[in-house]
C-alpha cells in the first residue's frame, strides 16, 4: 500500500505549501477570498 502513503504524503506537502503560501504570501491571484484571520 505504498501508493496510498505517497498519495497522503503528496496531499499532505501540498496543503502545508498552499498554507504558508496563504499565510506569508498573500497570494493576489486568488479570485474569491475564503477567510482573512
């Protein structure tokens, strides 16, 4: 089941990127703003 883990592990270090994108970048390419913390 090695696919499943890497599937995981590549969903996983994909949302932590998209994360500190959003946190420390400001990304002004997104068109609909979700949340402002």
């Amino acid at each position: 089941m090695r696919v499943l883990v890497a599937a995981a592990t590549g969903l996983a270090v994909a949302f932590a990127v998209v994360l500190t994108l959003t946190a420390f970048g400001h990304p002004r390419r997104a068109g609909r703003p979700r949340s402002r913390c």
